[in-house]
C-alpha cells in the first residue's frame, strides 16, 4: 500500500531540508507560539507570506503540500464559516436564521490566519527532515526518554494499523457487505474498530516481548551526533528574533 509520507521530500537540497533538526524544532516551534498569538489580522497575513517563504526556499512540490494540507486548511476554514455566524456583533449580512457580523468575519478570519501560519511551519519541521532524523534530535534535545520513544513507536505502527484495517475491510467486502449510515453498519464498523484495538494491544505486547529478549532496553541507540554549524545559529537566531518582532512591533507603534 501507498502511504502518504510527509517526509517524501527530505532529500532535497535547500536551505531548510540542511538546517539543523535540532535548531529547526525549536526556531519553528518558536515562530508557531508566536503566531498564534498574533492579534492583528494584517500581521496575521504576513505571518503567512512569511511561512509561504519558507515553504519555497524548501522546494517542497506545490501539489506535495497541497495534498498534505487540504483537509487541515478545509478544518480552520469551517471554525472561520462558523464564528463568522455566531458571534454577536454590527451585521454585514442579515439571514432568516443567522446573521453574518463584522467581529465574527474579523475574528474567524484572524483565527484562520494564524492557523494556516503555523500549520506550514509545522509541516515544514516534518516534511524537511526524515522522521528518524527528527526523533534523534529530539532525543538528543534531552527530552524524557519515553516520551520520544512513544512518538517514535506510534509513528511507525500506524501504518500497521492502516494495514490491519484494511485488511478487516477487505474481508467484510467479500462477503457481500457494503457500508454505509444505517445503525447495522455503524455497529459493525464500532466491532471492528474494537477488534483493531485488541488486535493492536495484542501485537504490541509481542513486539515488546520480541524486543526486550533481543536486548531492548528503552534508550535510544545514536550512531551520529548533529553539529551546530555557524549558519545554523545565525538562521536560529534570526528566526527567534523575527518571531519577537511580531509581538515587539505591534507594542512600539
């Protein structure tokens, strides 16, 4: 089976896919806690250039992120569509069951902005650097020991789920089952989904044994340490001071 891989294009050559991991995470994540604290919606739009810059200094395929970050932009879409008729304020459209008010436009257009910025970001951290290369640096950024090796197993096991479900599928299939929304279907696809979940803790359970009687003690194993080079402060450091400059401006004006 195909799967969609976020980090597809870690391979390329550009100035994002060779910054450090380590600095990439922590100068993203940075940018992203600062727009979404963003609360003027013009520097909530260059929040978004800004993260559009990025994404094409990393030479990510336009149809690549497109196919990636559809359905999320879809989701922060439906929360602007549905402020934009709640909230309470002077009306710019009058319905015969809602009413579509300039604070709910202002401030689902403001929450929007925000989220499209950072989800880039967030995509860029993925899609820039292979997953194992991000595990590392996350282990190697002295993180609980368990929390890195949780995100590294559920990374590589939900794939196995998708299989395991599947192949569920497949065999409800051909015995002449077709889903759908009638009560029926929706009570067999919750069994199911209960299969998968003992059928998911029962695997794990085999891995670990497997694992520990081949030595697995919990540590990550690293057989390379990344080097911070000069260039990977200088872009850290100006990545964390354009993130201040979005909360500074805004105070000195």
């Amino acid at each position: 089976m195909n799967y969609p891989r976020v980090d597809e294009y870690s391979g390329i050559e550009s100035i994002i896919h060779n910054f450090d991991p380590r600095a990439k995470i922590i100068t993203f994540t940075t940018l992203i806690f600062s727009f979404v604290f963003i609360e003027n919606i013009s520097l909530a739009i260059l929040a978004i250039l800004f993260s559009i810059i990025l994404v094409s200094l990393a030479k990510l395929p336009p149809e690549f992120v497109y196919r990636h970050l559809k359905y999320p932009v879809l989701f922060l879409f439906s929360i602007f569509f549905v402020m934009a008729f709640t909230i309470k304020g002077n009306d710019i459209l009058n319905l015969p069951l809602v009413d579509l008010t300039f604070e709910g436009v202002y401030l689902g257009s403001l929450i929007f902005f925000r989220g499209v910025a950072a989800l880039l970001l967030a995509f860029l951290i993925f899609s820039t650097s292979r997953f194992d290369a991000i595990i590392k640096a996350i282990y190697m950024m002295k993180l609980p020991n368990v929390f890195v090796q949780m995100i590294a197993f559920s990374y590589r096991y939900i794939f196995v789920i998708i299989d395991e479900f599947q192949n569920m599928k497949k065999a409800l299939s051909s015995k002449g089952f077709v889903f759908g929304l009638n009560q029926y279907s929706l009570s067999l696809i919750g069994n199911m989904i209960g299969g998968l979940l003992i059928r998911s803790y029962e695997r794990g359970d085999r891995v670990h044994s497997s694992m520990v009687s081949k030595g697995y003690g919990g540590a990550q194993q690293l057989f390379f340490e990344y080097n911070m080079k000069l260039k990977d402060y200088t872009m850290g450091i100006s990545f964390i001071v354009i993130a201040l400059l979005f909360h500074i401006y805004p105070v000195i004006l």
